[in-house]
C-alpha cells in the first residue's frame, strides 16, 4: 500500500521535501545568508511569544477571512512570491490552483518559472511581484504584460543587498540543464528517482528560464542567471524611482521588504497600498530580527494609514493569530507552502492551507475570539525584550 501523501504539520512536509528533492535544490529553498542568524530568529521568535487563552465563552463559528490589498480572502495567509525553479513541474501554476480553491491570493515572482499568463489563469486573485532590475522601458514592458494578463496588484520587492556565502555552503546549481550539467547533476537527481520522474513524464527537463522577465523585443527569455545578474548590475533605486514605479503600475502596490520606521513612512508618502514587514525570509543581510519583532512598532506608527502584512518564518496556523494579533492584516508564506509543493504538488500546497487554517481557527477558538479583527495585542504574552524598533 502507497504511503499516505497527507501530511499534518509543515514539519512533516519539510522532512518529506528532503528526501525527495535532490540536495542542491533543497539547499536552495533552505538558502539563508551568512551566518543564518536571521534565518533562525524568524523561526525562533514566535515560540517566544504565548498565548493568553480562555476556557469559555467560545464562540461555535469563527470568522477567519480578510482582505489583502482589496482583494478578499478566506484565511489571513497568502502566497508570498518565490523565485524558484525545479521544486515541481507544474511550479507556480500548482501553487496558484491550490491558493484558489482555498480562497487565497497568489504572490507570483519575476523571477519564476511559469508565464504569469497561465498563472492568472488558473488563480484570478494574483500579485505580480518585480525587483528594480533592468532598464525602465523593461520595466514597464514587464508590469503592462502582468496587468494585461490580469494580475490584480504589483509587489516591489527592495529588500535585497546581494549579500553572498553562507557558512554551511551554497547549492551548486547549473546555468542551464545541458547534458553536461545534468551528468553533474546526477549524483544528487539520481537517488531521488520521485523528484525525477514528475519531469520525466513530462518530457521536459527544469529550463530554468525567467520567461515574465522576456525582453520587450521578444526572443528568449534569460536564464535564472542571466536574471540575476541584470539585477545586480542595475543602480539601486531612490525613493524617487520607488514613486515612478507606482506610478506607472497605477493599482494596489506593495513594498516588500520593510524593517524600519522611516522606511514604512516613506512607503506611505509614495502611496503605497500595504507594505509587508519581512527580512525577505533571512536571506538579505544577517542579523536582521525577525519581522514578528519589529512588527508592532512599525503597526504602530503608521496606524491606519498604510495596510500592513508580514512575512517570514510562519510555519503554523499559530503563527499567523500572533502576527494578526499584534497588527499584521495577513501574512505571507514562502518555505511553507514550497516545502508542500515539494511533498505533493498542488495538493500538498493545499495541505499546507489546511494546516495554516486549523491551526488559526484553534488558536482563535481557544483565545475566545470570534473573528480575525477581535484579536488583541494582550491575547498574546510578549517578553519585554521581544521587540525590535527603528
Ligand atoms: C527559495 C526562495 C526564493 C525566494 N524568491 C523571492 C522572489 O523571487 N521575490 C521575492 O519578493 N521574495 C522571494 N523570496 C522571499 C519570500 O517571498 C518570503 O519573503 C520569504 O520566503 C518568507 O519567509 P518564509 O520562507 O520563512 O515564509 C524567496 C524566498 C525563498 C525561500
């Protein structure tokens, strides 16, 4: 008898995700920097945090949707955007799918490995996420083809210093999937003979290509590398050209990427709708705290003026009522939801909702709430130190 490909925590996704993925793409979803002192502390900070229960006055139904940049969904949790290739043959158009039929937004990255068009089509509730890469008619080219296709919102992700090395290793990933390459390859991919057979049956091996990121005068898309070092090589953004991007999108804008006060104001005079208090999942500079940590001070000084979501390190269901309890409208889900995809495609992704929503409607019940917007800051027991504020 096959094993049961259901799971019951994103723990137990995670374990099967490792053993099916071969070393360096499980390494890269892992991926961290430095030291992964932020890494950890994402993790680490919300068992710091405990919750004030009740034991009666329960209420029989809970409330568990909200909205997100206008759009409403059924669970606090949305699908943070994830530059990844090789999980799963279906990738991002997977996650879209099991999104949808959990009622939630899909973060869809530049960087991905599926046409933002096929993802739009299999969720309508879709963010399309941009780095500042590129010239600025590539730009617009890019954010005019997400809203043709229909993509609801645009995320700029700034959160992103390049910084390179971590202290256990980094994944040797090829440019491409030659022969060559895959012959390298083959010491991981061999032993994970599951992983391999979900591409083979398709014909196609991972192209590692970024085809949203197609140059405006067609041809082929660039390589995940080739991507990334446009990237490097393009002059960082001014608050300036943060604005003109908004402008340009025109619609529902979030910035991704904020840890400090000044910055969220900054974010609020150039217009954006909802900023996401994120460490980018500590993979941008070490030591940066965990977003749970620097998220009440940033709730607090920008009130309810800019809509605030969080991500980074929330792996259950009990994470995120922290997180909402101490202001953050929703949170975004990065490893979690990929630890799914990587255990069973689409459904496993569904799993991991399934998951995040039990564990919300739990700890709703137990804290005597009935809906999302009754949760407190003094439903949750915070250490004196917990907080991090700039
Ligand atoms: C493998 C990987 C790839 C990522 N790629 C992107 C990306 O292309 N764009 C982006 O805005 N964020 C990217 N992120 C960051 C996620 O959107 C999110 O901020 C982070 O994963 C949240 O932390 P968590 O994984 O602990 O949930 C990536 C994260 C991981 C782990």
């Amino acid at each position: 008898m096959s094993r049961n490909a259901w799971f019951e925590t994103v723990a137990e996704a995670q374990r099967r995700a490792k053993k099916r993925l071969p070393g360096p793409v499980y390494a890269a979803l892992i991926a961290g920097s430095e030291k992964g002192v932020s890494l950890d502390d994402n993790i680490a900070a919300y068992s710091e945090l405990g919750f004030a229960a009740r034991i009666a006055d329960h209420h029989a139904v809970r409330d568990l949707s909200t909205s997100v940049m206008g759009i409403d969904i059924s669970l606090p949790v949305i699908i943070s955007p994830t530059g990844v290739q090789a999980v799963h043959p279906e990738g991002e158009v997977a996650v879209a799918r099991a999104a949808a039929n959990r009622g939630t937004i899909m973060g869809l990255s530049s960087f991905a490995s599926k046409p933002v068009e096929d993802v739009v089509a299999a969720n309508a509730n879709t963010l399309f996420q941009v780095y500042w890469s590129g010239e600025r008619d590539e730009m617009i080219h890019r954010i005019e083809r997400a809203k043709a296709a229909g993509a609801k919102g645009l995320i700029a992700t700034l959160d992103w210093s390049f910084s390179n090395g971590r202290d256990w290793g980094s994944p040797q990933i090829p440019e491409r999937l030659t022969l060559g390459a895959a012959m390298n390859f083959a010491p991981h991919a061999l032993p994970r003979i599951p992983w391999l057979w979900s591409f083979a049956k398709t014909f196609k091996i991972p192209d590692l290509k970024a085809p949203n990121l197609k140059p405006r005068a067609g041809g082929e898309p660039p390589t995940f590398f080739g991507a990334y070092g446009e990237w490097m090589s393009t002059p960082p953004p001014t608050w300036d050209d943060v604005q003109w991007l908004r402008e340009q999108w025109g619609g529902p804008f979030m910035l991704k990427g904020i840890g400090r006060v000044d910055d969220a104001k900054r974010a609020i005079d150039i217009g954006a709708t909802t900023i996401s208090v994120s460490n980018h999942g500590g993979n941008n500079l070490d030591t940066i705290p965990a977003p749970i940590r620097m998220l009440p001070g940033i709730v607090d000084a920008v009130g309810d003026q800019v809509e605030v979501v969080l991500d980074g390190g929330v792996r259950r269901g009990g994470d995120v009522v922290k997180a909402v309890a101490l202001g953050a409208k929703a949170v975004m889900i990065g490893r979690a939801y990929l630890w799914g995809l990587a255990a069973n495609g689409q459904a496993g992704v569904e799993n991991v909702l399934d998951i995040m929503r039990g564990g919300i409607d739990s700890a709703v019940l137990g804290l005597g709430r009935g809906a999302l917007s009754e949760l407190e800051r003094d439903d949750i027991y915070v250490p004196d130190d917990f907080e991090r504020e700039r």
